[in-house]
C-alpha cells in the first residue's frame, strides 16, 4: 500500500511527485495525513480511482497534476475553492465527470487543463475572480454555453483553448484554438495585438477569408490554419505577415490565385481545394 507507507514513513511530505510509475489507485484516506503537501504529481499512472474528498483539506496544495490516471467518478468541487491552488490538471481522464464552483475572489490559479474530460456545465461567470489565470484548456470535455465575459478581466490569460465561441477581446492572448467549434463566421480578433497562434480548423465558415485576418498580432501571427471549413477565397487586398511559418488552408473550396507566402514560411497546405 504505496499511500499508506509514504504517510507513514514521511508524515512531513510536501512534495509528492510519481508521475509514470506504474501506481495503482485507490488514492486512500491515509494520505489525508500529509498536512503539508504542496505539490501532487501523479499523471501517468493507472489509478482507476476517484479524486478523494479530502484533497480539499489540504490546504499548502499549490500543483495538482492528474493527467491520464483514468480517474473516475465526480471531482470534488471544492479542490478548485482551495485559495493556494495554483495549477490543476487533470487532461485526459475521459471518465471523470463533475462541474466548475464558483471561484474564490482572489484565487491563486493560473493553470487549469480539464481537456478530455467528462467534465459537464457552464462555466461561472466568477471565473473572473483568478486574477492570475494565464492557461486555461477545456477542449474535448462537455462544457456548454456563453463563455463568461468575466474573461476579459484576466490580464495575464495568454492561452485559451475552448470547444466553442469565444468572446472577442480578451486581453494579451497570444495562442487561439478554436478547431472544431462549430463556428459559422470569422470570431473578431481585430482588437488582439498579440495574437501569435490561430487555429479555425474544421468549423464551418464560409466565404472569403478577410483581409484584416493577415493583421491580428500587429503582424505578429506565425501560425494560421483554417483548414476544413467552406472559405472560397482570399480577400484581396491582402499582405501574409513577414513572420508567418505554417499556413493550412487545406480541404476548402478555395480557388484563384493565392499570393506567394513570405521567405520565412515552413509549412504551407492547399490541397483538397478547388
């Protein structure tokens, strides 16, 4: 019994860090005796277990990494209320099912990947309390409805990653993935100044691609793929940023001529069109 013999053995843990080791759950009550853990890494390993209650009492808790364990069961909400969590992921555990709390004023998140999960609900308009949120990653899970304007008060939010609409000016956002949204119309991201990364990829946007779309970033974009959709074109007049390395407008209905991408440019793809 690996919980047992650690709580034992290191009742003054604070660091417990096991990922791929070949561990087997459950997570058992004993290890509600490490008061001063601070950091749980357990992803890659086999759990087949439920995410304990009593992880809720730990109040040192800064990182959470669960990734891949095949937990099962309802995660205990009050995990994310802990006001020191400032890392929670829990990828790829498509079993484990639950919904979002209202968070804290104040939490200390930044990090929160829930993708491919079974995680379910809206997401709560006081998700604008993490002050300090920079990643969050909720793609592949059942989330439903608007996303929260609250958003647009995260200063530091620089990585989102959803599975539908986004609202339009979240600040200091440097990588967009919106693949597989059902999106009907280009989102608007005229406003985002430090867009680096755009991905529309199988949505179903038809029409033209618009000229302004070359500008997000102050020409700073590097990656554009708006493959799999219904665009048609390009609208002219348009200007490929200097710095952009991966184009992929593959399987479109896109034809005419298209400009020649700048020197800079690594990855091009225009098949499957017209």
């Amino acid at each position: 019994d690996w919980c047992k013999g650690l709580s034992s053995s290191l009742p003054n843990l604070e660091v417990l860090s096991l990922s791929s080791c070949q561990l087997s759950g459950p997570l058992k009550d004993s290890l509600e005796n490490l008061k001063s853990l601070s950091v749980i890494r357990l992803d890659y390993n086999n759990l087949s277990a439920p995410i304990p209650n009593f992880f809720a009492n730990l109040k040192n808790l800064t990182v959470m990494k669960l990734a891949s364990c095949n937990l099962i069961g309802t995660f205990p909400e009050k995990v994310l209320q802990l006001q020191s969590l400032q890392t929670l992921d829990l990828a790829l555990n498509n079993n484990l099912s639950g919904s979002l709390p209202d968070f804290p004023i104040n939490g200390s998140l930044q990090s929160l990947v829930l993708s491919n999960t079974n995680l379910s609900g809206a997401i709560p308009e006081s998700i604008g309390n993490l002050k300090n949120l920079s990643r969050i990653n909720l793609r592949q899970s059942n989330f439903s409805g608007r996303i929260p304007k609250s958003l647009e008060k995260l200063t530091h939010l620089s990585y989102i990653d959803f599975n539908s609409s986004i609202v339009s000016h979240l600040p200091k956002l440097y990588a967009l993935n919106l693949a597989s949204c059902n999106l009907q119309k280009f989102p608007n991201l005229q406003n985002h100044s430090t867009l680096m990364y755009v991905d529309l990829s199988d949505n179903n946007i038809p029409g033209e691609i618009p000229n302004w779309i070359w500008e997000v970033g102050n020409g700073g974009l590097l990656y554009m793929n708006v493959s799999h959709n219904q665009l048609t074109g390009l609208e002219e007049p348009y200007t490929f940023p200097i710095n952009l390395t991966c184009l992929d407008l593959h399987s479109n209905n896109l034809s005419g001529v298209i400009h020649v991408p700048p020197i800079m440019t690594t990855y091009i793809d225009y098949s499957n069109n017209r």
